[in-house]
C-alpha cells in the first residue's frame, strides 16, 4: 500500500514537473527577428552577432530568426512573395516583440502590425525616414536608425590626403563622389550623405547605375572630377545595360575586385563589407551596434514592460573600420596605425 502510495506521488510530481515545463515554453515571452537579407551577407551575420551578444544571455526568452532574401532580385514578384512569407511566419509565431531589420523587412512585414495591441516592433537599418512605414505616429514601435557614419569618413578622406602632401585644411581641393547601385537604401543613404556639411572637401553628389558594364564606365570616368572615389552598394548589377529580368547579378567580390584593381582612384567603402569584398578601406556603421541596440530596447519591452513609444528612437553612432593591407601598399598610401589597430580589435583587417 505505502509502494503503491509512493509510486503515485512520484508519479503525480513527475507529471507536474513535466506540466511545469511545457507551460513555461508555451508561455515564454517570444521575440521573432526578421531580417530583410539572408545569411550570406556580412551585414546581416554581424547583425546577428550583436543581436546574440544580448539575446543569449535571456534564455528564458524564445528567439527566432527569418530570412527574406531580398538582395537575391528587385523583381516585384519576388519580393511580393518574400512579404507574404514573412507576415505569415509573424502570423504563426505571434511573437510578443518582432524586431525588423532594413528597410524591406518594414516596407513588406513589420508596417502592418503598426499599434497591433498584442505585438511590439523594434526596428533596424531605416536608411531614412520611418513615415513611409506609420512607425512615426505609432505607440507600439520603436528602433535605431542607420545613418552612414558621413563625419568618420570625411575624417579619413581629410587624413589620407594630407599623408599624401594635399590638405584641404589649408586650402587643396579634394573631391569625393559616391558611386552605388539602385537599391532604396543606396539611395537612402545618398539622400543622407547629400545633407551632410563635408567642406573643406568638395563633394559631388551620388551616381547610380543598374549594370556592371556601365560601372566599370563610371570608375575609369570618376578621375575627371573627383580624387577619392566612395561606394556604396553594388549586390544588384546587372552584368550589362540589355541583360534581361532574369538574368543573375554580378557576384558583389567580383565588382570589388575589379574596381580596387582597376580604379584609378582610392576607393573607400561606405561599408564594412566593401573591404571584405576587395576594397582597400572601408567606414561602416556598426552592425554590432545596431543588433545590441535592438536587443536591449527588446528586453526592456519584455522584462521591463516599458511601451515602446517610451523607448526614443536612436541613430546610429558607432562605425567600424575595415582594412585591407595589401591594397593600401599596391597604391602606395599611409594611414595611421590606429586604423589598423581598430580594424584588427573588431576582425576587420585583412592582409
């Protein structure tokens, strides 16, 4: 009688425990990260190691990821199913907070849950205003802004000319323009770097160009007005002007490596990727700090119950540089070792 007594209240507390747990998964506070791009881009996997540096240490947070894969095409098709697959993986997985990074993830998802009473948005990587999304006058979103770190660049540009005997502190003309895909954020980010009081350097607007052919024009042309040649963007090039719809882009390391070989100019990306992919020096926003960012203004909507609407809106302010030697020797330029050093403490140095 007393086994049988004991055997049922093992039993009872083994089948409690088991309850126990599986009410705590069920019930778990849930965060889904959508993000615009896939894995294989740079950005979005530094994205995520910013993301996880906060997100790991809340276990008893559920965290799950989604992939758009919006750089694969701009065919409208494409990204129509792109934004059906992502709401509805919102839709099965209702998550209490849906962080959306880049613009498509917001254009195609996230707007559409704007003042949803059961859900809360944290955004990432808006290139510009959150207006075309309502995030402007909701109650349930808040994020960071990615603004291209213009005062860090104008810095370096102003550093490698005077290493090279021509300061427009003092009066040489130094001139810049950015050269970038068609790409909205691309264009965002032209809009920005456009605003931006560059003097004593000159700055001549952005050009944009759908074909890698017309690029390759673009990078031998820049010398007549320019002296430092920006990019920006370039995943979504055509191979030429006619290539048709369906037609696959130029791999981004092959538009890279030509233009560091075959430019006539130093070439700074705008970037961090931009130096992976072959270019010289780059100066990016931080992806490390956009994730964290994210991260944190998640946790304190879940484990502090701060609305959203109470959390401000921040822009970024964290760049990295990235670095790669060998390209830096072949043009015969200098910089200081601290860039070096930077780029060596955040893995960005390449020899």
């Amino acid at each position: 009688m007393r086994r049988r007594l004991l055997i049922g209240l093992m039993t009872t507390f083994f089948v409690l425990m088991v309850g126990a747990i599986v009410w705590a998964n069920v019930h778990r506070p849930r965060i889904l990260v959508l993000h615009s791009y896939s894995t294989d881009y740079v950005w979005t996997r530094d994205v995520n190691i910013g993301l996880r540096r906060v997100l790991d240490r809340q276990s008893w947070i559920s965290t799950r990821y989604f992939y758009m894969d919006t750089k694969a095409s701009t065919d409208k098709d494409l990204l129509r199913r792109a934004g059906i697959g992502a709401r509805d993986m919102i839709e099965r997985t209702r998550p209490d907070v849906l962080i959306a990074m880049d613009d498509y993830a917001q254009d195609l998802a996230a707007k559409y849950y704007v003042d949803d009473p059961h859900m809360k948005i944290v955004f990432g990587g808006v290139n510009g205003s959150v207006a075309p999304y309502g995030y402007d006058k909701a109650n349930n979103v808040t994020g960071i802004l990615e603004r291209k770190p213009a005062e860090a660049i104008k810095d370096v540009v102003t550093l490698l000319s005077q290493a090279a005997g021509k300061d427009p502190e003092k009066g040489a003309q130094v001139r810049i323009m950015l050269l970038a895909d068609k790409t909205i954020s691309t264009q965002r980010d032209a809009e920005y770097l456009k605003s931006y009081a560059w003097s004593p350097l000159i700055y001549h607007d952005a050009q944009f160009v759908g074909d890698f052919e017309t690029w390759k024009a673009a990078v031998r042309a820049a010398p007549a007005d320019t002296d430092f040649l920006l990019v920006g963007g370039y995943r979504q090039l055509k191979p030429r002007p006619d290539s048709g719809p369906k037609e696959r882009y130029v791999p981004a390391e092959r538009v890279m490596e030509w233009t560091e070989t075959n430019s006539p100019l130093p070439v700074i990306g705008t970037n961090v990727f931009n130096t992976e992919d072959g270019a010289m020096l780059s100066v990016g926003v931080s992806p490390y700090e956009q994730g964290e960012t994210m991260a944190e203004m998640a946790r304190m909507i879940i484990e502090k119950g701060v609305a959203p609407r109470d959390i401000p809106v921040r822009t970024s302010h964290q760049y990295v540089v990235a670095f790669r030697k060998s390209a830096l020797e072949r043009r015969h330029m200098k910089v200081p070792q601290i860039f070096e050093a930077f780029a060596r403490a955040t893995d960005n140095y390449y020899p």
